[in-house]
C-alpha cells in the first residue's frame, strides 16, 4: 500500500532546526515533516523513523510539543480487485 502523510502541526523549534527533526527513511530517500506538507511513501518498502538523540531538544516544554501526522492509507496500483478484496477482508475490523 502507499501511505500519505500530511502534517497538521509541527513543534516550532523543531521546525526551524532542521539536524533535530526525526525523519523518516524509505529505500535510501529521507523525508521530514513540515505543517501543512504531505508526501507519499510505499511502506512495502523498508523505512524506519530516526529520532536525534541531542538534549538540546529537551530545553522547553515548546520543543517537546507532540507532532500531529494525519496518515491515509491508499491502494497500491499494481493491486488487483481480487487482491484488494482479500486485504480488505485480512484487515476488516
């Protein structure tokens, strides 16, 4: 499947210093969240999120601020009717 994700809300610190935001890594591209920006990514690919390990990032409650990612999961192209029918039914709730 691809999954888009569209950032709501982004700390402002966070925002402005771009070596202390996590970013997310899908085969080899990094992609970074930013409010009101959303990108696209096959998550069948490997990807991992990495988060800086820097204590200048707990120096205010501003920069601690939770992030707010709305993510929408969308059918991959290649996916055949029967194929999406069988996921559907895998992960009906």
């Amino acid at each position: 499947r691809h999954r888009l994700h569209l950032t709501l809300h982004q700390p402002s610190q966070t925002r402005q210093r771009r070596e202390h935001r996590p970013t997310l890594h899908v085969a080899g591209e990094e992609h970074c969240w930013e409010t009101g920006h959303a990108f696209v990514f096959d998550d069948s690919l490997v990807h991992s999120v990495v988060f800086p390990q820097s204590s200048s990032l707990i120096v205010n409650h501003q920069e601690c601020q939770d992030r707010v990612v709305l993510i929408v999961d969308l059918w991959h192209n290649d996916l055949s009717g029967v194929e999406r029918e069988l996921i559907t039914e895998l992960y009906s709730p």
